[in-house]
C-alpha cells in the first residue's frame, strides 16, 4: 500500500487558519499536494487539498455537541442528505479523565465525526470531511507515497506510541511535524477516513500500538469489540465505550 507513481503541484496553495465562527477557535490548515498513489491494488489519483495540521480536540468537538441539541435515539431522519444530528450523550465519560483542553477527541463513532463534518462546513461555508484513504496516505507519507514504518529513534520524535504513551492520548502537536506540517500522523490516535468504497476505516497507528505497528499503512475497522462495555441494545451509533484510540482530523477541499 502506498507506492508513488508521480507527483502533482498543489497549485501554490497557502496554509491558512480557520476561526470557527462565535467562537475563538482555529484550526490551522495546510496544502497537499496531489498526485497519485496506490491503495491495495488500485491506483488512486489525488488532487491537491488541505488538512488540519493537528488531530480534532474536545475544544472543537465540544463546540459542535453545544451547537444544538442531541440528536433523538436512532432517528432515522438524522441520516438525510443534510440532517446535521448531534452525538446523544454518552454513558461514559468520552474522554476517561485523560484530558481535555489540547487533547484529541477519542471513542468517536464515525457517524459522529461524518456530523461534526457537516456541522462545520455549515458554519464556515467550506467543504470540509474527513480524508478519503488515499489522502490520508499521501499526507501521512509527506506526499512520497513510499509506505513508512520508523524506527525507535524516529518514533521518538514524532508519534505517541505504546513505548512512550503510557497507555494514555497527549495534548495534541507536542511532537514533531512531518514536512508538510502535519502532526501525529504515526501516533496519538487513529484518525477516520473512507475507502476506496466509501466505508470507514482508521487509518494510523495509536497510542497503544507497538513500534512495529508504528507504521503508514496500519488500518483498523470497526469491531465488537470497539464497544463491548456499552450496555445499551442497541449499541449506541455515536460513541465507541472501547474506543479510545478512534479519533479523526478534517480535511477541506480547495
């Protein structure tokens, strides 16, 4: 997964920053360049867009929760073309008195990061969403497409891995940059994307992936497992009771 083939220009854009309107927060954006990349067998063409230089916070989130009220227990007019529904409130505390302030949301469902998407492209009139797995390969790999897998040293420097996590998320950005600006992409938390068939997959390794798991290429669907404490029947469609390492980034288009 992951090879290059060739490299577009991003056609000159420039980072810029977000400020959500009626509030003081910013989500710093920057260029990718596009080009074209191989998904499992497939060959993917990527244009150029941006994405947020950090994993998405409980600051931001929390903003989208207070923005209107939760959603009503599986209301399946939340699912329309335009509904922007709202996370009901979980059971658990979502971010397990790990952190708040700086750090990145976690035990998110993906319907509920497709939401905090559609909600934020209503307020800023952007077209902002999650990744497709090819953009999140491009950006991960600073745009080489070369499949990465680092080593200790390397590791140390840029991810937040089960060597180093203590078990636990970290305020985000506190680690190193990849070239094209971009934070804990080899760590932290997995971060939501679509495949190649529109269907949700976590991309990247997490705070509780081993070294030799610390790579580009490491994916995980939805499990059982990912809510196995939820005692609710049905399980709730909004938060992951054992999802810790779920979390996600936006990206806009141009």
């Amino acid at each position: 997964m992951g090879f290059i083939f060739s490299v577009g220009q991003s056609d000159k854009l420039a980072p810029y920053v977000e400020t959500v309107p009626n509030s003081v927060l910013k989500i710093q954006m920057v260029p990718v360049p596009g080009g074209t990349i191989a998904i499992g067998k497939k060959s993917v063409k990527v244009k150029p867009f941006y994405m947020a230089t950090t994993e998405t916070t409980w600051e931001l989130f929390d903003a989208f929760l207070n923005a209107g009220p939760p959603s009503k227990p599986y209301d399946q007019t939340d699912f329309a073309p335009d509904a922007i529904a709202r996370p009901s409130k979980s059971y658990i505390l979502p971010d397990l008195s790990w952190g708040h302030s700086g750090y990145p949301t976690i035990n998110v469902s993906s319907t509920s990061v497709e939401m905090f998407c559609r909600w934020l492209s209503k307020v800023t009139n952007k077209k902002y969403r999650l990744p497709t797995e090819a953009e999140w390969e491009m950006a991960c790999t600073e745009n080489t497409g070369l499949p990465m897998k680092l080593t200790k040293d390397q590791a140390e420097n840029v991810a937040w891995y089960a060597g180093n996590s203590k078990e636990t998320t970290h305020p985000v950005g506190k680690k190193a940059p990849n070239k094209l600006g971009l934070h804990d992409m080899f760590g932290n938390v997995g971060e939501w994307a679509t495949d190649l068939d529109g269907k949700p997959v976590l991309c990247g390794p997490s705070f509780a992936d081993t070294l030799a798991n610390t790579t580009s290429s490491l994916r995980k669907r939805w499990s059982p497992k990912w809510q196995e404490t939820d005692p609710q029947m049905p399980k709730s469609r909004w938060w992951l009771s054992d999802g810790p390492f779920c979390g996600f980034r936006v990206v806009c288009e141009p």
